[in-house]
C-alpha cells in the first residue's frame, strides 16, 4: 500500500478510513494521457506512483512512431528495390507457386480481399475527420492534418517510385507498375492512422467524457472511453498488412518483393506521421502548462 501514497494502517484503523485513503490516493495515482502524448503513452492512464518531487516518471515510447522504426523500413526499402538474383529468384518461385496451387476464380477472390483493409481504413479515416470536426476538441485538428498530409504524401510517393522502378507485375497484360505496392502501402499507412492516432479521439467523442467534471476526468469510470491496449492493436494492424500483401501475391496482381516494399514504405511514413503528432502535441502541452 505505500506504493500507492497509503501509510501502512495500524490495528486501530478502521476499514472505511483505509478505503478512503486508498480511493484519494487512486484518483492521485492517475492522470488522463493523450496518444503519442505525455511521455509517449497512448491512450491509457499515466501512473504518478513513483514520481519523485513532483516529476513523472518516464513510460515506455511507441516503437512504432520512433526513429529506428523509420530507418529500418527505409532500409528494408532500399534492399527490395534492388534487381538481385536472390530477390527474383523469391518472387518467380512465389509467383509459380500460385499459380500452380490455385484458379482464376480463387485469384480473384484474393483480388477482392485485398481490397477491404485499404478502403475500410481510408473510410475510418473520413469518418473519424468529420466526426472530430464536430464533436472532438480543437487540439485534436493537427492529428487530423497530419493524417491526411501523411495519406497523400504516401499515395504520391507510390506513383513516383512505380515509374521510377518501372517494375512489370506477375500478371502479364497489366499496363501499371508493380513495385511498391500501392494496396499494402495504403493499408500500412491509413490502418496505422485509424488505429494508433484517431482510434482513441473516436473513443472518447463518441463514449462522451469530455463534459465530465473534473474528478471524472482524473478518474475514469467507464473502460469503453479508454483506447484498445497498445499489443491488441499492434496486432491488428500487422494482421491486415500481412492480409493485403497476401492477397495482393495470391491474386497474381503483385510479386512478393513488391508488398513487403510497400509495407516498409508505408510503415516509414507512418513512422513520421506519429513522431510528427508527438512533437506537436507535447509541444502544445509544454505552452498550455507555461
């Protein structure tokens, strides 16, 4: 109990006196946090336990929005986009495997499928901006900004490295370019921005604690308004990537080699993105506090 600010209680304490020093000292323990926001935590609740003369004690920061996230995607990038034996030698022996092990009718349900998590994610993302701009507080606008700029840095970025690479796809007969792979990038970057910055301002605008008092801010009282646990939504995420690259492979549309460049592409601009909400929002915070 002396962890949580409780002094050990001597035999004389009453029960209710130590529940009420336990209950003061949780609405003391916690403070509301904001994703990508105070020391990196996202969503949750930042515990005050262990500050030491008034200073909060560090949490761990989001491997996805960090620096080593950008290098290493712009790295795997890089090593993709290079023409070596080994890499064509992969997707050729992909590329027959599919086709020896499936029809054109079950290559063109992998076509469809491949199709639901960049269009859900991008639709998330226009309901989410509409709803915020409505319901959500006006300092959740930059997420909002940088999601969008972040989208269309991305879907440009493809174009430009598909005529700079000018990759020809599996599939003969198709015009377009195949590497990077725009479907995987766009489920990479729109999934990222749906899950990891607009999900918990959703939350909350739709689950409504914004009006609370004050004591419901410090302490919430509903587990809805909180945002998804950091691992639940990693996997999510890493779920719907590996779908849409699968089935961007099995449809014959695109090699193996041409969705894991688009996922290293998009996670690097997703990378940024975050690291860019961090920078503003802690910056913002530091001027709200001055």
């Amino acid at each position: 109990m002396a962890g949580f600010g409780v002094r050990f209680a001597s035999p004389r304490t009453s029960v209710s006196e130590i529940r009420t020093r336990f209950a003061v000292s949780r609405r003391r323990c916690h403070e509301p946090g904001v994703l990508l926001g105070r020391k990196g935590h996202r969503g949750g609740w930042v515990c005050r336990a262990s500050e030491n003369n008034g200073e909060q004690s560090e949490t761990p920061k989001r491997r996805v929005g960090s620096v080593s996230v950008l290098l290493l995607s712009a790295g795997e990038f890089g090593v993709l986009s290079l023409d070596t034996r080994f890499r064509t030698l992969i997707d050729e022996n992909v590329r027959n495997l599919v086709l020896a092990s499936s029809s054109e009718e079950g290559r063109g349900v992998a076509r469809a499928v491949s199709n639901v998590f960049p269009e859900f994610s991008l639709a998330f993302v226009g309901f989410a901006t509409a709803l915020l701009l409505i319901k959500g507080p006006v300092s959740v606008r930059p997420r909002l900004a940088i999601s969008w700029a972040t989208i269309g840095a991305a879907a440009i970025a493809v174009d430009v490295l598909k005529t700079h690479y000018q990759r020809t796809r599996p599939q003969l007969g198709l015009t377009s370019y195949a590497f990077p792979s725009g479907h995987t990038c766009a489920t990479t970057v729109c999934c990222g921005l749906a899950l990891f910055a607009l999900l918990d301002p959703v939350t909350r605008s739709v689950f409504g604690n914004d009006d609370d008092d004050a004591e419901e801010k410090v302490q919430p009282t509903k587990k809805s308004t909180t945002a998804p646990h950091d691992t639940f939504v990693r996997i999510m995420w890493i779920a719907a990537i590996a779908t849409t690259g699968t089935c961007r492979v099995l449809g014959n549309r695109h090699w193996v080699s041409d969705t894991a460049g688009g996922a290293a592409l998009g996670t690097a601009f997703l990378a940024v993105a975050l690291m860019a909400i961090e920078t503003i929002e802690k910056q913002t915070e530091s001027d709200a506090s001055e």
